[in-house]
C-alpha cells in the first residue's frame, strides 16, 4: 500500500497557495525493469488571461507578486516539462471564456493559439466553455471561420485552424442530431512513454460539472445531457483498465473549498461539491486535476481514505499557478508506487524567487504572438465611453456596479416597455474604476461585461414575478439580483441564509394580478443560472447588446453618479 508522508492542508491561506503533497511507494519495484516517472503540469480556469493578471498574487501577508500571462506561463511549462522525460500538460477547464477583451473579443482564438504553442497536451471541458454554444465551441476546437455568434471569427488570423490539442467530455452526452459518437467530444485519452519493458500508459478521464446547464445558456446546449461525474468517472475508469492503462488521471472542472477550520488537517478540512464526487470514485484513480472553485490546494485523499491514495489538485486561476505533479510507476506491475504535487506561483518578477514561486523570463514567441492581439484590441480598449464619479465595485450583497447596469438596461429597454431590469450578479465580471478625470474605457466596461448578451424584455405576471425572486434564496441557493432604481427587495435573515420577503416598483408592492414587463440579459431569459421562471415571459422583445447599453447610459457631457446603495433591505 501507498504510504502517506504529507498531511498538506493544516497551513493558514497564504502557506496553503504554496503547500506540497507527497506520497511514497514501496521500497521494492517488481519485476527488473526501473520505475518510470511520469510528469504532469496541471492548470485550471485559466480564462484568457494572456497577459498578466491585473490584480498581483498574495504569497503571504507581506509579500505580493505580479502573476500569470501566457508567455511566463509557457516559459514555466517548458522549465517543468525540461526535468521529466516524460510529460503531459493538462487543464480542468474553463480554458476560455469569460476572459480579459484581449481574448474575448476574439473569440478566445489567441488563447487556443497560446496553448497550442505552450504544448497543451488536453483540456476538460468547463461550464464557461460552453458560454456562446456548443457549435463556437465546435469551430473554437476544430477551426473555421463559420459565424455563429455575434463577433467575427478570425478577425486576426484568417487561418484559424483550431486546437492541437484535445478537448475531453466525458460526460457531455450528445443527441444524435448533434453528434453520432454519443458525446461532444472524446471523454478519454491514453498516452503511452517509453519502449519495451519500460513502456507505461496514462489513461485521462475528463469531464465537467454535471451542473453546467444551469450555469449557461440553454439554446446553447440544447441538444447535450450532462451525467454524473462519479458515475462517468468509474465507468471510464474501468474502460481505461480494460484497455491496460498504467495510471489514470482525471481531470474535472468540479472543486474544493478548504474550510475555515485550521486545526483540521489534510483533505479532512476541505468540504464542496467536489468532495462528494471523490467519495464515490472507484480504488483506482491516482491524481483528480480540479477546477472551478479557482482555490489553489493540493491534497492527499489517503489521508481520508486509505483505499483511494489518489492527490487531488487545483491550481487557482488565470495562469498564476502551476501544479507540478509527478507519477512514478512500476511497468511490469503496471501500477503507480508514488505521487507527488506542490503548487507553484508563476511569478513575473525575479527579484521575487523563492521557495514555491517559479520566475521564468517570458517566452519570447509567445510574448509576440499575445502582443499582436493585443495591438488589435488597442484602439477598442482605449477608447473613452464616459465618465463616472467614482469607483463602481463588483462586492457585496448590494453594489454600486450592480445597480449601475441594472439602470443602463431599464433606460436601453424602456422602448420595449421595460419597467424593471434585473441583472445576475454571476455575469459582472470585473469593478470599474475609472481615471482620475472619471473617464472610463470600452475596455474596462467591456471587462466588466465580456459575453456579448443581448437584453430581453418580457411580459410577467406579478405572480410570476414573485416566484423567480423567490427562487434568489430557495435552499442554499443565495444568488441576489441587482435591480433597476425604483424597484426595492426585502430579505429577512433565517440563520446564516437570506430569505426573500417581499418587493416593491415605485413604493407599490408587487402584486399577483398586475403585469410588469422586466428586462434581463439573454443568458437569463432562457432560464439561466436555473432560474427558469425566466423563460416563462411573454411577448419577448430583443433589444440591444448589454455592453451597448453600458455605453448609451454613460455617455453624455454631465458625469454619471454612483447611485444610492437603498435598493435592499435586510431584516433580522
């Protein structure tokens, strides 16, 4: 049996970014044949990030480094892969999508092209990759210039040909209209290293949240059926095993959340959906690469199951981390005899070098290939769209930046009829914080926004009202809309959960048999985020794109005000 020597997580947040696992084998191999070792560069939720995230990286209390960017990523990927004969590069997802405007204005195209000259070996699918449906995901993956949103493909490179790497879906089941294999995408891989006796294979199982739909579009999935995870993962398991695989690696865009309880040690203080799905894996699995909570971990799970001695990883997001794992396998046995992992900071700054922070000089191929993307989105970026009288963040249950787009799609939809405009908090991606003059950029709102969603306004019932506001605080469900002015929320505390009292247009309360024509974006209107209320409205009237909305409420001669935080009431 595999013995544990690392405990991993009893460390506060700032040591645990950095924190290392380890598992030992056996001190005899059998057979006569050397173990091989196996490199594996694990990454996650990398969205884009081509340049360097904007926000610097939080080594510990004292010490911050700026982080990520495709060209020092793709230098550490070379350093890691330049120790270990053999190597796989492998992502859990959420690749693309909701990304920074030098990707996402063109269809993440230039972060598929950095990946494929970085050497990504395989990529998980994630909800985000399903953002703009699964046909863009199609042509994203396999190239062409088809348009089938509302950007131009291939905008910079006329000869976009897709990824050279693979996308895994194992359990994004597809109908026959949409594909005759029974999946989007293959759900396995195997990769065989060495020759002969010496010769070893890594089976890769990858797959994402059997959750998504509620998190995209559904027009964008019609067609597609989401599986369990446990489920998928143990059937693929068996199929890699049948097939004589040396080693199984699963990559799923599903994840952790350590708790806040620091004398819980390992994979024991680690709670989220995640945790449910690794309890109900088959023995077998020897490393999960997670995603989707963006927390940074590395966890040895013999420390909470002895049967299952597999390390389950995360490497935070946006390019800042790598996770450095390494199989050593017996291949005349052909099992793995030891694992082991520790997370590392691709930093920027190599004054800032130590212990857990890798600070590679930017690969200089990749530098050019991002900077030509980006002179493409300069004149876009920079230019001003208005002015706005002070920082609008992102935070808290109630926000100025809420409030804000909510007000853009009310004064864009009025047209329409529009008397209320909700806004999802999940699809403000960004704060706008404008210069000292108050000028705010296409850029910056186009950060804040990335999905290119139309606004739909429909009829509702008050009754229908009331019961999507309702759905806000439902089971743990606490996903609070930000509203239009003149439209007020109640909640009242029940616990540690909010629950939706009651709600109010103009000082009226919302009443059951009146009829309100409400504004949302078109991720909401079909029902998403689970909120499916949405997709009873009536007579639908599609309007403008939401970042054009953004930009007609800002633009003016007088200064945009921040509005009044008094839209929410909460009672104890």
């Amino acid at each position: 049996m595999i013995r544990s020597v690392c405990r991993g997580l009893a460390l506060p947040l700032s040591v645990l970014l950095l924190s290392a696992c380890a598992t030992t084998a056996p001190e005899s191999v059998s057979g006569s044949a050397e173990p091989v070792k196996v490199g594996i560069i694990g990454l996650n939720d990398f969205h884009g990030n081509l340049q360097p995230v904007s926000r610097p990286f939080e080594i510990d209390d004292a010490t911050e480094v700026q982080a990520g960017g495709a060209a020092y990523l793709a230098s550490a990927i070379d350093a890691l892969r330049a120790r270990q004969e053999n190597t796989l590069v492998i992502s859990a997802g959420d690749l693309i999508s909701a990304s920074p405007l030098v990707s996402s204005l063109f269809l993440d195209e230039p972060t598929v092209g950095a990946m494929n000259r970085m050497g990504l070996d395989f990529n998980a699918v994630g909800n985000h990759e399903f953002d703009r449906g699964w046909r863009e995901l199609k042509r994203l993956a396999e190239g062409g210039c088809a348009k089938l949103t509302m950007r131009e493909p291939c905008a910079v490179e006329p000869d976009y040909a897709g990824a050279q790497f693979g996308f895994l879906a194992a359990n994004v089941l597809a109908a026959p209209e949409v594909s005759q294999d029974g999946t989007l995408f293959p759900g396995t891989a195997i990769r065989r290293f060495g020759t002969g006796k010496r010769e070893v294979a890594i089976g890769i199982i990858g797959l994402t949240l059997e959750g998504t739909p509620g998190l995209v579009t559904p027009q964008g999935i019609e067609g597609l059926t989401f599986a369990d995870e446990a489920e998928t993962i143990n059937a693929a398991a068996a199929d890699l095993d049948a097939n004589g695989v040396d080693a199984v690696v699963v990559a799923i865009h599903q994840g952790l959340a350590p708790d806040d309880q620091p004398d819980v040690f390992g994979c024991a203080a680690i709670s989220g959906p995640l945790r449910e799905i690794l309890d109900r894996l088959s023995p077998g699995i020897d490393v999960v690469i997670s995603g989707h909570t963006h927390r940074p971990y590395v966890c040895d799970y013999a420390t909470v199951d002895p049967a299952r001695p597999m390390l389950v990883t995360s490497a935070a997001w946006g390019g800042q981390m790598l996770t450095d794992i390494t199989l050593t396998i017996d291949p005349v046995a052909g099992h793995v005899t030891g694992r082991t992992a520790r997370n590392l900071v691709v930093g920027n700054d190599r004054d800032l070098m130590r212990e857990g922070v890798l600070a590679p000089e930017p690969r200089a191929d990749i530098a050019a290939y991002v900077a030509r993307y980006a002179e493409a989105a300069r004149e876009s970026e920079s230019r001003p769209v208005g002015t706005l009288s002070g920082p609008a963040r992102k935070d808290g249950l109630e926000n100025p930046l809420g409030n804000i787009i909510a007000d853009a799609q009310l004064e864009a939809t009025r047209p329409a009829g529009a008397r209320i405009a909700l806004m999802n908090p999940g699809g403000i991606r960004g704060d706008l914080v404008p210069d000292a003059n108050g000028t705010l950029t296409f850029g910056q709102i186009y950060t804040v926004q990335p999905f290119g969603n139309t606004l739909v306004t429909k009829t509702f019932t008050g009754t229908q009202l009331l019961a999507l506001l309702r759905t806000q605080t439902e089971g743990d469900r606490q996903t609070i809309f930000a509203g239009s002015r003149g439209f007020r929320q109640v909640f009242e505390r029940d616990g540690e959960q909010l629950r939706f009292v009651s709600a109010s247009l103009n000082g009226r309360p919302i009443r059951a048999g009146e009829t309100y024509r409400v504004t949302m974006n078109s991720f909401l209107s079909t029902g998403g985020d689970g909120f499916t209320v949405f997709a009873e409205g009536t007579d639908a009237v599609t309007g403008p794109v939401d970042l054009d909305a953004m930009e007609a409420y800002l633009d003016g001669e007088a200064v945009r005000e921040l509005p009044v935080s008094d839209r929410i009431t909460i009672r104890d």
